[in-house]
C-alpha cells in the first residue's frame, strides 16, 4: 500500500482495529520496542492490543491482546 492509499485511509474517519493494525504493521510498530513504558489500543468491542507485547509480561500478560475485563481482572 502506497503512501497515499494510507492517507486516504486515515481520512475515511476512526480506523478500526484490523486497519490500525495493518497501518502499525507497515510504519511504527518497531518504533514501541525502544519505549519504556506500554502502549495499547483499545477497540470499541473490549480488546485490548498491546503494540510492544514484551513491556506487558512483565505483569503476566503473554499475548498481544486481552479482552478489557480481563485486563482489568
């Protein structure tokens, strides 16, 4: 996807969990590797993806996502 197909899709309005990802995927995902601290998305539906997974083990958490409730558990 080119440059301005990520524009167009950005102007379309919220983006929902499978474009974010595909948007993280392409651009900054190895940026949140170097961060100190966690970084998530939460969905509208609950989930909740961690976009540096290895920041969450550390308080048990061993997948990429968890569901809000389960988070908050």
């Amino acid at each position: 996807m080119g440059n301005l197909a990520h524009m167009d899709l950005i102007q379309q309005g919220p983006l929902c969990g499978a474009d974010f990802d595909q948007l993280m995927d392409n651009n900054f995902i190895h940026m949140f590797d170097v961060f100190s601290e966690g970084v998530f998305y939460l969905a509208p539906d609950g989930e909740v993806f961690f976009y540096n997974p290895s920041f969450y083990e550390q308080f048990g958490i061993m997948s990429g996502t968890i569901h809000f409730s389960e988070w908050q558990a």
